[in-house]
C-alpha cells in the first residue's frame, strides 16, 4: 500500500475553498470558520486524485492552550477525531506526528476512523513534549485514541 495524500491544516483547505468556489457573503469569515460551517462536499468535488486527505483542525483558545482535532476523507467518508483540549509544551512536530500517525495508522491497516482518531493522539501527545520528536510509544497513543481519560493530554 502506498499512501499518496496531501496533509493540511484548516487554514489550508479553507484558502482553497475560498479560490476555488469564491467566498459568498453569507458564508462565515475564514478565521471564524468551524468545520460543520463547510460543504465538504464541494471542497473535495475532483480531489479523487488523492486516496486519503487528512486536515488537521486546530481552535486556538490562547497561546499555550488549543482544542486539537482532525478529519480523514478516504474518497467516501468524512472522518472526524474527537477533539482534545491541550495545554502545550512545545507546538513544533505537531503536524509532523500527525501526518507520521496518518500513515503509520493506515499502512498498519486501521479503517478511516481508527487511523484518524490516531493520528490526532499521536499529535496531541506530540505537543505535550518539548523538543521536535514525539517521544511516544503505540501503544500510548493507543490508549489516548481508544478513549481512555477525559480527552485531556496529561504528560
């Protein structure tokens, strides 16, 4: 299985969404903008060149505290991970731990919801930990994604 897909942050598809099908008046200010308040439907219309699409979608509550999620488009589904309230130690790597747990998670033969629910533990982990490296093992993220706690990364 080769894994050809872009990754992104919101603020990426949403710059796209604005170019590609215009920004009409009664749509919300792009740094307003939820992931509920867009037509995926739309942005994704011809993006079947790509397998798998996965956005990372990040709510910054102040400089050292976000709500961190993601969402998966496989071709057929949308896939949204639950969302985490995270106190960060260290933003750099984040994005790189979640793109590493996309593709760990979907070349180890996780379906769509289990390989985003993943790669945003991984991630979220990841922002927990000073330095670049996610210092993290599987079967931590594991546990993170599968439910266990109260959806807040606690190092």
């Amino acid at each position: 299985m080769s894994i050809d897909s872009p990754l992104n942050a919101e603020h990426d598809i949403l710059q796209i969404y604005q170019w590609r099908w215009g920004y009409g008046t009664a749509q919300p200010a792009i740094q307003e903008a939820q992931p509920s308040d867009f037509d995926w439907d739309v942005i994704f219309d011809g993006a079947d060149w790509f397998p798998f699409t996965g956005i990372t979608l990040r709510t910054s509550l102040s400089a050292s505290d976000n709500d961190w999620a993601g969402m998966l488009y496989d071709g057929e589904n949308y896939c949204f991970s639950k969302e985490y309230h995270l106190h960060i130690v260290d933003r750099v790597g984040g994005g790189d731990s979640f793109g590493g747990g996309l593709i760990y998670a979907l070349l180890n033969g996780k379906d769509s919801q289990s390989a985003i629910e993943f790669a945003v533990a991984a991630s979220a982990l990841k922002h927990s930990i000073e330095g670049d490296f996610n210092r993290v093992t599987v079967s931590e993220v594991e546990k993170l994604a599968g439910g266990d706690g109260d959806r807040r990364v606690q190092r």
